[in-house]
C-alpha cells in the first residue's frame, strides 16, 4: 500500500512539473507583447498588489510534495507499527489465557467431580420441614428381651415388640422398640412441574407390624396406613420456598418439638377419646434463604360424650392448630458451624370432659379440654456433622443419621424446653355446682419438660452425655391426668423424672463398637388412705389414653403399700456394621435394673396376682440381633 502511495505521489510530483514547464512560455510571450497582457489582466484577474503574489521554483516545489509524501508515508508507518504491536499483544494475552485455562482445568473438574460426590440435600425432619419421604425397609430381628425369664410375658427368640424394655434414654432420643418388629412399604414419586422450579412428591406409606400370638403362638401380621402425603414444593432462585404438604389419613408429622421424649401432638392419642378414625391434615411453609415459617392444620372425629358398651352417641369434630418459626443456618460443603433453633406453638380442642355431665353446669362448655403448648429450640454442631447415637432400635420414622468423620473434631450442643396448659376437672372440687360464686370446677394442668444433650467427638471416638427433665403433669398430660381427666389433689405427693445418660463409641472400617450407661429418677404419683399409709404409683413413661396397666405396656408401676420407689439404671453394648448406606447388622446386649418392676403371675381361677422382689424381672438381661434393609 505505502508502494502504491509512493506512486501516485510521484506521479503527481510529475504532473505538476511538467505543467509548470508548460506555462513558462505563455509568461515570455505576455512581456514581449505589454499590451496585449494588460488588456487581458484587465478583462479576466483583478489587479494584485506584489505582495499578494506567491512564487514558487520548481524546486521548491518539488520539495513541498515530497515533504508532504515522507510526512504522510511516516504517519500510516506510525498507524501500521501500532496495529502490530496491539496484534502481537492480544496474541500474547490470549496466549496466556489458554495457558492458565489449561492448569486450573483438573482443578475446576475436581471441585466438580466433588460437587457430584456430595449427597443430596435432604429435608429436616423437625416438624417444620418435613423428610421428603418414608424409605421403604425390611428387618431381620431374633433377641431376647429378658433372657432369665421364660414366661409368656417374655419368650425366648421373639419378634413381637416388648414396649416396657426399651430403655428409657432411647425413648428421648427418639428411639421406638415398637417398631423393630414392622415392616415399612413406600410407594414414592417425584416429578418436575409444568411450572418452573416446581416440584411434586406422592407418597403411599403403610407399616406392616408382626407379633407372636400368646396362647396360639402364631404369628400375628397388621397392615396399616403410615403417613401418606401429597406435596407441592416450589424453590426459586432468589432463595424463596413455597411448600403445602396434605395428609388424608395420618398427620403425625404434624407436631412441635424435636426430641421424640417432648415431641407432643403427633399421633391422636392427644385426643382423649381418640378411636380409629383417621386424622387429616395439611401442613403450609414459606422460606426464604434461612428462615421458614409454617402453619399446620389436622382434625379427628370422635365421641362427643363418653361411650359405654355399643351405646350410639353423637360424634363431634376437634381440631388442632400448628405454626413455628426456624433458623437453619444450613452447612455447605461441611463447613464448621451449622445453627438451628425454633420456636413453635400447638393449640388442641380435646374435646368434651365425660366426667361431667353438660346439663349441670350453667355453661355447657365450661368443661372443654382446651390445651396448648410452646416449644423452643436449638441445635449448634461445630466440625462435621456429629449423628445420633448408637441403639439397635430404629427411629420412628425409620431414620438414623450417621455421623461424618470428615473433620478431626466436631462438638454439638442441643437444647429443648417444652411447655404445656389444659384444663382439666378440679381433682380439689368434684361436686357439680350451677352457682356463678362457686368454685371453678376446671383448673389448670401445667406440664415441664426439658432435655439437653451434649457430644464431643474426636477422629472416630464419640463422647455423648444427655440430661432431661420432665414432670409429672408433662409424664400424664395426654392421659389426661394420673387419675383421667383430673387434675392432681392438693394432698398428693407428686415428684418429676430426671434421667442422665453416658454413651461412647468408636468407628473404625464401617464398623461401630459402643457403650451406654443411663440413670434414672423416676416420676410418682403418691396418695395417703385413711390409715395414713402411703400408695406410690411409678411413671415409667409418659401416658396414653389407656386408664389401666397391662402386662405388655406397663408404663406405670403401682407398688405395694407403704413401698418407695426405686430409681433405675442400664447399662448396654452395641456393635454395629454398615454393608452400604442401605444394609446394616447389629448386635446388642442390655442390662436393666427395675426394682419397681412387678411380675404378672396366673392364677388358678384365671386372674392375675402382682409378684415383687423377682430377680428374673427386675434384673433384665437382653440380647438383641438385628439385620435391616432400607431402599
């Protein structure tokens, strides 16, 4: 291009040149002839002073043009050098570039081959958010609950559920030996909606329960609905969560609290009249980054009026009321510290109190068991998540949390205060009274319960201690009452239950070795008869609706006259083996001291006589086996 240019330039160096040689003879001729040049000055030019005049040689000239040319050639020279050398430097930078792309590219994929190591976020089953589903399981189990007692009340090599030997510290955790002997069956589906960021989940859940018949000695197979549901979540980008759960026959997920030992209104027994009718209900969550707040909704048909025998009564509809608020600072990537706390509220209408008749009172509903209860909540773990303990019963819903021993050293703090209210018939005024100045006929029936539970873990050891507390009102609180539907009378003696509990174990190649020691103080109810000798009744665990003891479910202990009661402890070993997330064996030896326990001995005549001071039943040895499928 500057070639070309330098031409053209040349060219018209050329072209001037030769024009200026041009015109010179037309100038001679002018001067010879005056006359003639004037008269065409005058026509053509008007006259210019000398001054105006711009003469240039021809050499002049010619060095104006290629002046101009150099000028010219040395400026696109200039543009041309520039051009390169941004060329040269965006080769370089990019250069650069592919070269750093291609040494972070492993790295970049590692992050992302972890990324796809990690396990699904699962949802927190607190009451608040709910697990997204029930795994479907089988279960192997041969044990014995008591190996020195070989009644009916405890044959050898069982599979049937022995409620009254779970160990206490395990009912608090959240441990069920009611569900050892179940099967569970999920049929789960998850789909993407039309919508976007839409979810949908079904699930229909039934638990299969296998017990041996006492007199026949067969093998006695229930199924029954287990907490179906039908789920709408919808999560979207900017962090808010949409999510409306329906339960159409069992809300049990409907309750407030964490611990299963203060966890209260998950089943119907909260209804003192509860019978088999379903309870639905629906559950309703907003979140929003770590915060969620839900309301939940469930009711049960029952009984308006005590029922005796095959009386027909009308039928009434109670309800009850949900609702919290959570933090969960959620953990990424196992960070260090994951926060939780909640605080939630329950309101229950349990309905009418049989105990006193409508008509006498002067306001008909003076005697509705309205009941309520507030649950706060928080749960601090540091380093890796820690887990649950080890116990060869399952959880109730069939869950276990397995500890990560990612970190060298996690530590995690929970604590758990729940507080009840309903009132009940005062037990101090029982005569029925249509006076306006007479006694309240109800009262109140407050109920405390509280747990903290501390663990420590270092590389693969666990160090667990756990204290709760709950007295006597919380213990009989859905009975309702010690005595049903009274409060408790002025001139009884009552005392609350505390339990304290060690546990440690040790992980090493899938496999868990531990060890437990729990104590406990248990709750009594104590009256005095007309001679003054006093009568212990013995809460061992808190109460259903059932008004009377029976030999498979004895959760309360009446103790001979004049007897005090004992306090009780266990001691117990676990080894545990993990085959994959899915298959587990466990092996279990328990021992339990009950001095407050009794022994349901035959008679000839068909009845029952209370035996104590039996070593084969107040000194309990157990021995446990158990293999478990879940998928």
């Amino acid at each position: 291009m500057k070639k070309i240019t330098s031409i053209f330039m040349l060219l018209f160096l050329s072209l001037a040149l030769a024009a200026q040689e041009a015109q010179e003879p037309e100038a001679g001729q002018a001067a010879e002839n005056p006359e003639t040049a004037a008269a065409a000055a005058d026509e053509t030019v008007p006259a210019q002073n000398d001054s105006d005049k711009i003469v240039m040689s021809k050499e002049e000239l010619s060095n104006l043009i290629r002046q101009t040319v150099d000028e010219e050639l040395a400026k696109r020279d200039a543009e041309a050098k520039k051009a390169e050398d941004a060329r040269k430097a965006d080769e370089a930078q990019k250069a650069e570039e592919a070269q750093k792309s291609d040494a972070e590219k492993p790295a970049e994929e590692a992050v992302k081959d972890e990324k796809k190591a990690e396990p699904e976020e699962k949802y927190e089953g607190n009451g608040l958010i709910q697990t997204s589903y029930t795994k479907s399981s089988i279960s192997f189990i041969m044990g014995d609950d008591n190996l020195r007692d070989n009644s009916q009340y405890s044959p050898k090599w069982d599979i049937g559920s022995r409620y009254e030997y779970e160990d206490f510290a395990d009912r608090v955790y959240g441990y069920s030996n009611n569900v050892k002997s179940s099967t569970k069956l999920s049929l789960f589906h998850e789909e993407k909606g039309f919508l976007p960021y839409l979810t949908a989940r079904m699930s229909l859940s039934f638990a299969m329960y296998n017990s041996v018949d006492s007199l026949s000695d067969k093998l006695i197979t229930s199924l029954k609905e287990d907490r179906s549901f039908l789920e709408i979540d919808f999560r979207h980008p900017s962090k808010n969560r949409f999510n409306i759960t329906l339960y159409p026959y069992n809300a049990d997920n409907i309750a407030i609290g964490t611990f299963r030992g203060l966890r209260w209104g998950a089943n119907a027994s909260v209804w003192p009249q509860s019978d088999s009718s379903p309870v639905p209900g629906f559950q309703v969550l907003y979140g929003y980054s770590d915060l969620s707040v839900y309301f939940g909704f469930k009711a049960h048909a029952q009984s308006k009026t005590d029922k005796l025998s095959t009386e027909i009564v009308p039928k009434e509809t109670v309800y009850g009321f949900f609702g919290g608020l959570t933090y969960n600072a959620k953990r990424i990537n196992n960070t260090e510290h994951n926060i939780k706390a909640s605080i939630q509220g329950a309101f229950i209408d349990k309905g009418d109190n049989v105990n006193i008749a409508e008509y006498l009172l002067k306001n008909g509903s003076d005697d509705s068991i309205i009941s309520y209860g507030i649950d706060a909540f928080i749960d601090y773990n540091y380093g890796s998540r820690f887990g649950d303990p080890l116990g060869i019963n399952s959880y109730a819903d069939g869950t276990w949390v397995s500890p990560d021993y990612t970190s060298d050293f996690s530590w995690r703090l929970r604590a758990e205060y729940l507080f009840q209210n309903e009132r009940l018939q005062n037990a101090d005024y029982l005569s029925v009274q249509a006076d306006e100045n007479a006694t309240s006929i109800t009262d109140d029936y407050i109920g405390h319960g509280a747990a903290v539970d501390l663990g420590f873990r270092w590389k693969g050891l666990r160090a667990l201690f756990m204290y709760s507390f709950r007295n006597l009102a919380f213990m009989s609180f859905d009975a309702p009452g010690v005595t049903p539907w009274n409060t408790i009378p002025k001139d009884a003696d009552q005392s609350p239950e505390h339990l304290f509990m060690l546990t440690a174990d040790y992980f090493f190649y899938n496999f868990w070795l531990g060890a437990s020691f729990g104590y406990k103080i248990p709750a009594t109810y104590t009256v005095y008869d007309a001679n003054g000798h006093k009568n212990t009744m013995v809460i061992r665990e808190r109460l259903s609706t059932d008004a009377v003891s029976d030999a498979f479910d004895r959760t309360r202990e009446m103790l001979p006259t004049g007897e005090s009661a004992s306090n009780i402890y266990f001691i117990k070993a676990n080894l545990k083996y993990q085959f994959s997330d899915s298959f587990t064996a466990m092996l279990e030896y328990g021992y339990t001291y009950d001095h407050n326990r009794q022994k349901m001995v035959a008679q000839e005549d068909g009845t029952y006589k209370s035996e104590f001071d039996d070593d084969n039943v107040t000194h309990i040895h157990s021995l446990m086996f158990l293999v478990e499928g879940r998928f």
